[in-house]
C-alpha cells in the first residue's frame, strides 16, 4: 500500500482566540470599600475630637469639595484650567447677594449659587472645548480675569476690594443656626460634601466617566466608537463649573463673607497644587491634597508667616520628584510593591 494512504490525516489545528478573562471585562466597581469607609469616618470623630479645630476642617472640606471639581474636569477628561476660581467667586458672589437682599434660606441660595455658576459654565465651554491645552489654559485664565476686574468695578454690588459683608444666613431647616464656633457649619460642609462625592463617585463609574478617561488618552479615537467628544467635555465641563459654584457659595454662607479673592488667580493655582499634591484623576487625591495642603499652610504660616510659601513650594517639589501621582499614587505603588514580594 502507499505510505501516503497508511498515514493517518490530522486535520489541521485551528486558531481559538482565547475570551479575555471576566477580570479584564469587569466594569469598576461601584461598592464601597472598608477603607473608603473609614476615611468618611475620620471627619465624624474629627468633631468630636478636635472641637476648637471646626472652623479649619470646616475649610478643609469646601475647598476639597472645589478640587473634586477641578479633578473631575482635569484628571478624567484631561481639560486644564488656570481660571477655575471664576466659578467658585461666582457661586459665592450669588449665595452672598441673595443674602444680602433679605433672602437667607440657606438650602436655596446653596442651589442658586451652583446653578447660576454651572449656566456661566456651560456657556463658556463652547469656547474653552474647542482648542487643545495652551489655548484652554489662555481661555480660562482670560474668562478668571476678566471676572475678576468685573467684580473688582462693580463695587457698589460687590464690594470691591473690602468684599461682601452683611450676609445674613437663617437656620438650617429652620432649627440650626450658624455659630462662632462652627459647629452647624461643620455638620452642614460635611454633609454637602458627602452627597456631592458619592453622586461623582457615580458619574465618574459609570460609562460616561469611562468615556471622559478614553477622551483623556485619545481623544481622536473615541468617535469611532460612537462618542461625541465636544458634547462629552461640554457636559463635564458644565459640571465641574456647577459643583465649583456649590463649593464656592457654601464658603460665603459659613463665613457670612465674600471676598474678591474667591474670584482670583491665585486661588485656581493653589488649586492645582492641591491636585498635584493628593493625586489627579481619583477624587481622593482632591480631598488628600486639600487637608494636606491647608494643613501644612497653617501650621507653616504659624512658624514663619512670611516664608511659609516656600516650604510649601519645597513639599511639592518632593511629592513630584519621588511620589509620582501624588500621595494617593505614592501610596499605591508602594502597596503594589509590597504584594509583590509577599507574592515572591
């Protein structure tokens, strides 16, 4: 017989492509973790373990709140700005006139403030949205300055130079009412803070948050997968100014004051500091570096009131230079490195 015909025919071996595995498919998660937990645990027994320190925390958070802002527009749709502060003066500008002009329900003028500020916002995205990041930048610190000489004239309604004073804030559902030491004011940044994050927490999981991170590293690929890019950046951008608006009026009812510098240059750069410092793209990392930012300030600027901006330069320098991502993004790599060798 033929040698060909007594070999035995193997069909060929044919190509699978192997299903990624569920880990690699899984959307982010949207529970809650023990350590998420305890970190919304720490400004409950901050209260009552450091009665005399309300008013600082009480800061700490509103400008945590206004760096969720900036995070949510910078670190997951990568959109810079160096004029973010136009809104959060804008917000407070409002909450204050109301208040000011006889109305002093505190909830509405809270609602009036983000809502006057994410309208200025959505107006200004069209401009903003359509050049790459220099322009952004010039565009955004152009709209904060303009703001800022705006409200700077217009001191028969603002104020001006000596701020917005006069502001008469009523009870919180008519029963609390601020006092000097800061006590309603505590309950009532903590609480706006804790809905405002967990309804980011939400935006930023779900599949509009994961279409900003894909617009962030390419933006030019994402309209092949359907996504109208200038819409999603209008929307994100739209509510940032919004939540900035919320920080911004929560500041002027808790302080019963308004000054020119919420719409100035220098507090959207210290914002930025703050995001370098905590870690973009997290909303952790917004809050981290808000605390650790307004910590180290007071407590250097109670050891050299007239230096203190250089250590504070100083701290920054070292967190870029040897904790790349921030502090929360230090503190990652360092966990990772250490599962790997319990791992080894």
């Amino acid at each position: 017989m033929n040698a060909f015909a007594e070999a035995e025919v193997k069909p060929a071996p044919v190509a699978v492509n192997k299903v990624p595995s569920m880990s690699l498919l899984r959307l982010p998660d949207d529970r809650w973790s023990p350590l998420e937990i305890a970190f919304w645990l720490l400004p409950v027994a901050a209260y009552f373990a450091f009665p005399g320190y309300l008013v600082l925390i009480s800061q700490i958070m509103i400008v945590g709140l206004f760096a969720l802002s900036l995070d949510l527009m910078l670190g997951y749709a990568g959109i810079v700005s160096l004029g973010h502060a136009a809104f959060f003066g804008l917000g407070a500008y409002t909450a204050g006139l109301l208040s000011v002009h006889g109305w002093s329900e505190p909830f509405s003028g809270l609602l009036a403030g983000a809502v006057v500020a994410g309208l200025f916002g959505f107006i200004m995205s069209f401009l903003v949205v359509r050049g790459q990041d220099l322009t952004r930048l010039m565009v955004t610190l152009g709209i904060g300055l303009m703001l800022f000489e705006a409200a700077n004239k217009a001191s028969f309604l603002t104020g001006g130079v000596d701020g917005l004073s006069g502001m008469m804030v009523g009870k919180l559902f008519g029963a609390f009412e601020f006092d000097l030491n800061g006590n309603v004011a505590y309950c009532y940044s903590f609480a706006v803070l804790f809905i405002v994050f967990v309804v980011l927490r939400r935006v930023v999981k779900s599949p509009f948050g994961l279409s900003l991170v894909g617009i962030r590293e390419g933006a030019r690929r994402m309209p092949a997968l359907g996504v109208d890019v200038n819409r999603r950046l209008v929307a994100v951008f739209t509510l940032a100014a919004t939540v900035a608006g919320l920080a911004g009026a929560l500041l002027a009812q808790t302080t019963q004051f308004v000054g020119l510098d919420s719409l100035g240059f220098p507090r959207s750069a210290e914002l930025l500091i703050m995001l370098v410092l905590g870690g973009t793209g997290r909303l952790y990392g917004a809050l981290v570096g808000a605390a650790v930012f307004m910590l180290a300030q007071d407590y250097i600027a109670g050891l050299n009131p007239a230096y203190w901006q250089f250590y504070i330069g100083l701290l920054l320098m070292v967190i870029v230079l040897f904790a790349r991502g921030g502090i929360l993004g230090g503190l990652e790599k360092m966990a990772s490195r250490f599962k790997r060798k319990e791992q080894a």
